[in-house]
C-alpha cells in the first residue's frame, strides 16, 4: 500500500503541473501580447471606419449591403439561416415610447485584440501587420467555426454552400470577375476590401453610400478625417467593456 | 497476485455475423452522412450563422467524457490502488480509445474542409486552445494505445507506468476541452472558469456510468461471469460524481443570475427556453441527477445490478443534456450588440435562431455509435479484452497473496483462447 500511497501524491503533483501548463500555456501567450501593447499593427499604419449613425437616416437603399456583396461576391442563397453578409444593415427599436428606430451598419470590427484570431486553431485568421486589418487565409481554414462562436460581433459568415448554387445574379446583384470566388466550408468576412485599399481607393461601402455616413482612413495618421472624428470623442465602439479595440467606430451611438 | 485469464470470443455464432451486418450498415450511415456533408456544404446541415457548432458537436464533448470514465476504471488499479478492477483494466482501456477515436472523427467529419485534417499539425497558433488539442489529442490516444498493448502483453512495470501517464493525459484533454468553450467571454452562457472543471467531473460520472453499461452488457452476451461487486463500487463512484456534476453546474448558472446580462441569458435556459428549459430541468436535473441520486441510496435499489443500470443509463441520458447546454443555447440566444434596442436584420442579429439537427446530422450521429459498436465487437474478437471470468479480489486479499504466489506469477504465461469457451455472443 505504501507504494500505491506515493503513487498517488506523484500523480497529484503531475495531474496539478501539468493542468497548470494547460491553463498557463495559451492564458501566457495572451498576456505577453498584452505587454506588447496589443496584438495589431506592428508598423505604424492601422486603418479604421468611421460610421455617422446620423447620416445612416435610411435615406437609401441599403447601398452599402449590396455594394459589399457586388464588389467581393459574398453570396446569397435566399436562405436567411445560411446567406452570407461581410456587412448587413441591423434596424434597431429603442425600447423608450416615441423614439424613433435607428439604423446601423455592423461589418467586422477589425479587433487590435481579436478573439477570432486567438482561437483560430491554424493561424488562418491573422492580423496584417502592416495596417492592422483582419484577414482569413481561406486556404488554411479547416472550417472547425471556433472563430464565429469566439466573434463578439457575429461578424464571420461560413460558406455554407457552392458558389454555383449561389443566387447573386438572379437576385440582381452583379458579380465582380476580379474578385474570386469564395472556397466552399470555409469562414469569410469583411477585409475592408484590401483590392480597392491598395489601389488607393476606398472600401465598395464607403464609396457607395449616398449619405456620406461611412468615413474611411488611417487612424494613425492624426491629419486623416477618421483621426481626427475619432479625437472628437464623440465616436463609440459597439461591446467596449470586451475591451476587443474595435477599429470601427460609430458616431451617434 | 492473482491471475487472471483474458480470452477472445470465438465469434462463429449466426447471432454474431447478424450483429456485425447490421452494425456496418449502421456504421455506413457516419461515413456517407460525412462525405455528403463535405460535398454539398453546410447548408444540409441544421446549422445557420448563429449555431455554428451544432449536434456533432455535443456528441463530440459526449464521447471525449465517455472516455475519461473508461480511463478511470482501467487507472483505479494502477493509481489509487484498487487492484480488484486489472481484471477490467483492458476491455475499460480499449473503450476509452475507442471513444476518443469516435469523438475525432465526429469532431473531423464536422469540419467544413476534413480535407485538411493535417493542416494543425503543421500550422499551430498556441495561443488557441483547439490548436494546443490536436497534439493533446493525439498523445492521448498514442499513451492508450501503449498502455493498452503493456496491459495485453503483461508488462505490469509499463502498464502500470503508462496508466498513469495516461490518467494525467487525460486531466488535459477533458480541461482542455471544458476550455474550449469556456474562455469564449463573447456569449453570457460560454464564458465561465467552471466549465473545465464541470466538465472533467461530468466525463468521469458518465464514463463511468456507461462503462458500467458496456461491461454488463459483454459479459452477459458472451456468457461470462463478472462479480456483482464491481457494479457496486462503481456506482458509489458515480454517486459521489453525480453529487459533484450536479453541485457545480448549480452554481455555474447561480452565478449567471448576479450579471444582468446573464439574468437574460438564464431566464432563457430556465424559463422560456422551451426545449432547452426542458432540458435544463427534466433531461438534467431529474433523469441525470435527482433519478440516480434516489435509485443509488435507496437501500431497496441501491444494489441490485438491474436498478444500478436503470440509474447508469439515466445519467448518461442527464450527461448528454448536460452537454446540450453547454453548447447549444449559447449559441442560440442573441448576442446583446446593442443593448437597450431589439435589432433586427437579414442576418438574424437579434433573434434567437432555433435550431434541430437535420437527415446528415442524424445519419451521422447514429452512424458513429454504430461504428464504434461495430469496432467493440470485432476488438472482442481479435484482442483478448475480456477476462473468462472477472473476480472481484479486494486489494488486501490480493496484496497476500501476491506474496505468496510472488516467484511463481513470474513464470506465469497468459493462456490466450484458453478457458472455458464462451458459447454464443452478440452485441
């Protein structure tokens, strides 16, 4: 029995070190990031949105909904439970008497600290060092959608079904030939349409919105309009006490 | 030491070949549920933009619990000195790998692209808790598979080294896998520093449960003896275990009541969840918890083998909503994006999505328990798991004759096939 005794406090000790290891291991690499500064941009380009709620007065067709899907090919089946959206517009009804409902455009937030890309179990989901945003590298993605639950924004869409079955053009959105299409079983989002950024353009959304309520930029740069909108104070960001940084910012919240 | 005599069944009977049929075809159903899943996509599935880890996922965090409690039977020998249960150690080691190996690949077969299965291997992000898995995972089922060739070949010194290794082992994959779920801060009812606890208590109470289950049901159907004393012990462990599940997943969701937010999210589970209310308090609390509580201290129930399997199977069925909660209604309810407005939008911001598992769900659920019985049945045939006759050999009886016997257990081969030859078998 003796010999069992010693065993047991041997197995205490290993079964306590090595659950330790287990919480320690992953919790330590989130606090190192954390030390740094935060897990964004390294150089010192981080671009951001700005978003006027309002300017966002419903005086339109929801043009940044359908500019996004045009200009990336997101694809619409006609299925509410499976229609992907990288930005969708959200109605919001005050419980308040006599209020009157809002209107807010939700899109990936492009989190300096993105749950997303912690959980990510392949490193397809990654911040870009250079300005900050949030890409998916859709060739390493298993399709495990850890990242959709971790999202504290809803904002990842899996492709639920093949781009042929995809109803864009019959549903009257025209589809972009220089853009790809997107791999079946694997997560996608808004990327702040890179193609257009490193043109020198702005994002589809931004461009088409006929009230001028998006505002695009670099938050680094303290001449840019989003800089300055953001040093106003007035902006907001959507969940703040996650503490996530989100790099959209809404004013008029 | 005593000796014990492990035997394969001879598997010749019509009952026998009939079974293994019938569990193949079964088993198809997990294979071709899983390719037309791959092929068409999600959409076949129930699954939408807001439940994303859907029924395969519950079945998943079912099996890799299922496991624990084998593991524990076959590590009660070798680490807590309960010598009487080497008799079980093997078929119970064999079962812990077997539901492992059934988790994966419920849990592979759900991916969007199983086609890269390797891809974490290569690519691993340590801060992700999935990602540091797939290595966890994996040891875990190579120290079982050694552990489990140690036990065959009778290398007491490895076996017994090995089965702890494996029980430490297995300490990470079930916290791990609670982790998984509960560091996800962005939903009321993830985020919680219990979960890994509750779930490594709740994978002991239902493997063991069903582990009880599973060696009643092999020794009756190839007609060998197992003393009635192992299903006794066992259930007082499943006792003490049951209190604990049930004592930790109270105060998980008492402590939800304190945020605002988590009163919205519990009134939900408690309340007007409908079907997952149901599951909460029926599925839960009375079938999982409060049924075997009473059946396992009723002196008129308690030790009789029929009403310990009643109370075994009744909190597997309570573990199994157990694992319903923790994964579905989390998902289910709708993120608080901006708090004081009700939000809608073609997206189902705002809604609490419904959500049931469809025809390829279902083809692949019942398919995995078929496939994993099916590889139980022919395991039993080729390995020699089951011992002719299991005795129950208290330690201390055990210990003395241990020594006495001591030079010649040495000496002592294993008689494979030998014994007396188990007659008809079926599931």
């Amino acid at each position: 029995m003796g010999k069992n005794e010693m065993d047991r406090r041997t197995f205490l000790k290993m079964g306590g070190l090595l659950a330790t290891g287990a919480v320690v291991a992953p919790g330590s690499q989130l606090l190192i990031a954390r030390a740094a500064g935060s897990s964004g941009a390294e150089g010192d380009k981080q671009y951001a949105m700005v978003i006027d709620l309002d300017r966002c007065n419903g005086d339109c067709d929801n043009e940044c909904e359908a500019a996004c899907r045009e200009e990336n090919n997101v694809p619409i089946y006609g299925d509410e439970r499976y229609d992907a959206y990288w930005l969708r517009m959200a109605e919001a009804k005050q419980h308040l008497p006599g209020a009157p409902d809002r209107r807010i455009p939700l899109l990936c937030m492009h989190c300096e600290d993105p749950p997303c890309v912690h959980v990510c179990v392949t490193k397809a989901s990654f911040v870009r060092k250079e300005d900050g945003i949030v890409l998916i590298d859709e060739h390493l993605c298993i399709g495990c959608r850890y990242c959709v639950i971790a999202c504290p924004y809803r904002a990842r869409s899996m492709i639920f079904r093949k781009w042929e079955d995809a109803k864009n053009e019959q549903m009257g959105f025209s589809v972009n030939p220089d853009q790809p299409e997107l791999m079946i079983g694997v997560a996608s989002k808004c990327h702040f349409c890179t193609h257009l950024i490193e043109k020198g353009e702005d994002p589809a959304c931004v461009q088409k919105c006929p009230n001028d309520a998006f505002v695009f930029g670099l938050a680094s740069d303290p001449d840019s309009e989003v800089a300055q909108m953001i040093a106003t104070g007035r902006t907001e960001v959507l969940r703040p006490v996650l503490e996530v940084e989100p790099n959209v910012h809404y004013m008029g919240l | 030491m005593a000796k014990y005599y492990f035997a394969t069944i001879r598997g010749k009977s019509a009952g026998y070949y009939a079974a293994v049929t019938a569990l193949a075809v079964v088993a198809s159903f997990w294979l071709i549920g899983s390719i037309v899943r791959f092929l068409m996509g999600y959409y076949i599935t129930g699954m939408s933009h807001s439940v994303t880890w859907s029924a395969d996922k519950v079945i998943f965090v079912l099996f890799v619990g299922l496991s624990a409690g084998s593991l524990l039977i076959s590590g009660l020998a070798a680490i807590f000195g309960q010598t009487q249960f080497k008799v079980l150690s093997r078929v119970a080691a064999f079962n812990s790998i077997l539901f492992m190996v059934g988790a994966l690949l419920i849990l592979i077969s759900s991916w969007g692209r199983p086609d890269r299965i390797f891809l974490p291997f290569y690519n691993i992000n340590p801060r992700s808790l999935l990602s540091l898995n797939a290595f966890i995972y994996s040891t875990y089922i190579t120290v079982g598979i050694l552990y489990l060739w140690a036990l065959i070949k009778q290398n007491d010194k490895v076996a017994r080294a090995l089965g702890i290794t494996a029980v430490v082992t297995a300490i990470f994959v079930h916290s791990g896998t609670g982790f998984i779920f509960g560091i996800i801060n962005a939903r009321e009812l993830f985020f919680s520093p219990i979960t890994p606890l509750a779930f490594v208590v709740a994978a002991l109470s239902s493997g063991t449960a069903l582990a009880m289950l599973v060696l009643y049901f092999s020794f009756k159907f190839t007609n060998r003896q197992i003393d009635r004393r192992f299903f006794e012990f066992l259930s007082r462990v499943m006792l003490g275990l049951i209190f604990v599940v049930a004592f930790l997943v109270t105060i998980e969701h008492l402590t939800h009541l304190y945020v605002p937010e988590g009163q919205h999210a519990e009134s939900f589970v408690m309340r007007n969840g409908g079907f997952y209310t149901f599951v909460f308090w029926v599925q839960f609390y009375l079938v999982g918890a409060i049924i075997p509580i009473v059946i396992l201290l009723n002196k008129g129930t308690r030790n009789r083998i029929g009403w310990i399997l009643v109370a075994s199977a009744c909190h597997v069925v309570g573990v199994l909503g157990e694992r319903i909660l923790f994964i579905l209604p989390g998902q289910v309810l709708a993120i608080p994006l901006m708090p004081g407005y009700e939000l809608t939008s073609p997206f189902l911001d705002g809604v609490n999505v419904s959500y049931y598992p469809r025809l390829v769900e279902w083809a692949q659920i019942i398919g995995i328990f078929g496939l994993l019985a099916l590889i139980y049945m022919l395991a039993i045939r080729i390995l020699p798991l089951l011992p002719v006759q299991a005795d129950y050999i208290a330690p201390a009886a055990a210990h003395a004759e241990e020594e006495a016997t001591e030079e010649e257990e040495e000496a002592a081969e294993e008689p494979e096939g030998a014994g007396p030859a188990p007659a008809e078998e079926e599931e």
